[in-house]
C-alpha cells in the first residue's frame, strides 16, 4: 500500500511525503509516483504522534469518581468496589473507548499497566495503534495469593501475542509498598527469560519513599536495583522523590522514566526534577496515567502541564523548553520502546499526525512547536496515521459512534456500585 501526501508542512516548507507500506520511504518537493492513496495536505502539518508512557487505559470507566478525596478513601470507597465488579468484557469495551480519546488527540502509543490485559491487546490490536501491556499482580496485603499471582504471570508471559508488529508484552511490578521480595523477585526472573519490558511505578510519593527507607534501609530505587530490576527496558513511573543518588542508578542502568504531570499535580504527589533529569542525560517520556487520576488520556494537555511543573520545580522560566518536552511526547516515547519512529523521516515508521494550521488556535504561526506544546487541543488535529495506516480521517474515527455507545451501556454498571 502507497499513500502520497501532496503539499504538507514540514518544517515551515511545502513536501509531498509518500508512505509505502509503514515506512517514510520518500519525502521531497515533488513526487509524482503512483499511490494507491493520495491525500491533499494544503494547510497542514505533518509532525510525529504522540507515545503515552505510564497509563491505565481502561481506568476511562472510573473518571470523574471521587475527584479532590485523599488517596486512601478514594481507593476503598471508589476504585476498589468498582474494580472488583470488573469482567474481562468491561476491559475490551473500556479500552476501545480510551483508545478512540488517545487517537482523537494524536497518540499512537500506551504503555499500559491493568487487569485482563488480553483484552486491552485485543482493543489495541482492532484500534490500530501500538501498545505494551501488562498485568500488575500484586501481593501485599494479601500474602496468601502469591502462588495464584504468579501463575497469573506466568500465564500471560505465556500468552500468545496477537499482533506481533504492533504490540509488546511486558511484565508490571505495581510498586515496591504492593509487591513482596519474593514476587519482585519472580517478575524479575520472568522478563530476564522472556526479554520482556518493565513497567514501575517508583518514587511517586514521599510516604512510599519514607516507608521503603523505614522497611528496607534504602530507597525504591536502591531496593529495586537489588532485584535487578532496573534495566534499559524498564520504565519508570512518576519518580517525584529521587535522591541524587537515585539518579546516578538510573542513569547507569539506562533506565527510562515516564513523567506523568497532571497525575502529580492531581494526587498532590509533588514536582518531579524534569529539568534536572534532563540535563543528567536521563531519557524522560510523557505519560497521562489512569484518567481516574488525570482525568485525561491527552498528551497536549500533559505538555503544558510539563512545561509548567519544570519552571515551577526549578524556579525558573528557562527550565522546560519547548523542543525538550515535545521530544519527551514524541521521539523519547519511541525510543524507550525500541520502535523506529517519532521523528518524520526517510526510512523511519510512519507514525504521524496532520495539523490544521489554519485552526484559530495555531495562529499566528510564528513557531509551530510552540504552538503544539502551549496552544492547541485535540480539534487542531485532523488525521492520525499509525504504521502508516490511517486511523483518523478529517476527525473522524472508524466505528466511533458504534464505540461510544458501548462505552456507554458500560459507565450504566459502574454508575452506582457500592
Ligand atoms: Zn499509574
């Protein structure tokens, strides 16, 4: 399959892009090529999509339940009893919703971290975009369920991957205060065997720290690295509360980070060290997490909010720039993930989105970046590309009315759960 993009922005200049099979293979002034598909792109940008890097996609069911309650109260009254009621079924339909929000706003990328995450594989699958999915089991308080639990793992990391090309398995260590050292252990040993990615939430509170140092003598990061479970492949979530020690062990294992802004500023979590991370040489991504926590799954608004977190945590108008926090969105999502896109490139992955510079909200176009980052909303964007398969045309998304009528046949169940 060839797709030909006739007079597209790039940069400021006016290309034609042609995309065969799911790869940039030529952009330049004039192609002339045949193309199974050709698109007319005056008046818009072509630019990378967007890679979430820490969510809970299906968590979409929960959002707008016990806004502005103290993490505890909101977790028994709201969450729990909601999440105990949950069947598989209610994962695929929860996930096809939250996938239709991600691409509305141009993401083509989750990694994600939730229960039945066969289902959530299969509504990545159908939806088109990419996706890392994993199952967090956990075992604290309940020490009784280990052996179930790890069977649990066991089970996934042998589950037959539907799509290959586009989806990755992973395995999910909740968080060093849920999972014991046995566990740790286990999911430890079962991404060495399977070579899988490894997906944490770490140092996302100040009592998750002050309880790790008080049980174990060390920090989350001292304690997970004794697992070995800082890795290149693993990714870490939130990391508010580093040391400068933690930093140097992240960075001397390559670890990656998933920032996730507006969850922090919600959660009253804290101000992650975005700037400093950067300048440590850390690879810092985006991520939205849960929209029970954000209550969004749009990487636009996670910018601004980045950008707003690092001037604020460094105290300075120059911490955050632009192109650093749109790279965090975009090319450093890719990266962590070992998939060949996030920039728009010969020979790179056709992943991408078109941008309607005309849209009030992009002008002036003085600096698109800017723009992107500070200015726009999901409306500002008109197609989405993913593998070089188009998934959004002119706003519009394959089945989205048939989609959010599931959706919504679903929220009646979770509505009033006591
Ligand atoms: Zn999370």
């Amino acid at each position: 399959m060839k797709t030909l993009l006739k007079n597209v922005s790039l940069h400021g200049k006016k290309v034609d892009v042609l995309i065969e099979g799911n790869r940039f293979k030529k952009i330049s002034e004039s192609i002339t090529e045949e193309a199974d598909k050709t698109i007319n792109c005056d008046g818009k940008a072509i630019e990378p999509a967007f890679y979430n890097c820490h969510t809970h996609i299906s968590m979409t069911i929960l959002k707008g339940l016990g806004d502005d309650k103290e993490l505890h109260n909101w977790l028994i009254q709201d969450i729990w009893p909601r999440e105990a009621k949950m069947i598989p079924q209610d994962i695929y339909y929860a996930s096809k919703f939250a996938i239709l929000e991600m691409i509305k706003g141009g993401t083509v990328f989750c990694n994600d971290m939730y229960q039945y995450g066969e289902e959530t594989m299969k509504a990545i699958d159908e939806m088109g975009i990419r996706g890392v999915v994993s199952k967090p089991e956990i075992d604290i308080p309940t020490p009784n369920l280990l052996e179930k639990k790890k069977q649990i793992v066991q089970a996934f990391a042998d589950y037959k991957n539907i799509n290959e090309k586009r989806i990755i398995k992973g395995v999910s260590c909740h968080s060093v205060y849920t999972v014991s050292a046995e566990f740790l252990q286990f999911y430890s040993d079962i991404a060495k065997k399977y070579n899988m990615p490894i997906h944490i939430h770490a140092c996302e509170t100040k009592f998750e720290v002050e309880r790790c140092l008080k049980k174990h003598g060390c920090t989350p990061i001292e304690y997970l690295e004794k697992f070995d479970l800082l890795t290149d492949k693993t990714i870490l979530a939130h990391c508010v509360h580093l040391s400068d020690n933690d930093i140097q062990i992240i960075k001397k294992h390559n670890t990656k980070i998933a920032h996730c802004p507006v969850s922090n500023f919600k959660l009253k979590s804290g101000l992650m060290a975005f700037q400093k991370l950067h300048d440590e040489g850390v690879l810092v991504t985006l991520g939205t997490d849960g929209s029970a926590s954000n209550n969004s799954l749009g990487m636009l608004e996670e910018m601004k909010v980045c950008a707003l977190n690092a001037k604020t945590q460094a105290n300075s108008s120059k911490a955050g720039n632009v192109n650093d926090i749109y790279k965090a969105a975009t090319i450093n999502g890719a990266k962590a993930f070992g998939i060949d896109a996030g920039v728009i490139e010969e020979g790179k992955i056709a992943d991408f989105v078109l941008y309607d510079l005309n849209h009030y909200l992009l002008l002036p176009n003085y600096n698109l970046i800017s723009n992107i980052v500070y200015a726009a909303q999901n409306d500002c964007i008109t197609d989405v590309f993913c593998d070089g398969k188009q998934l959004m045309c002119n706003k519009k998304v394959e089945n989205e009315e048939k989609i959010i009528e599931d959706f919504k046949k679903l929220a009646e169940k979770f509505k009033n759960v006591k």
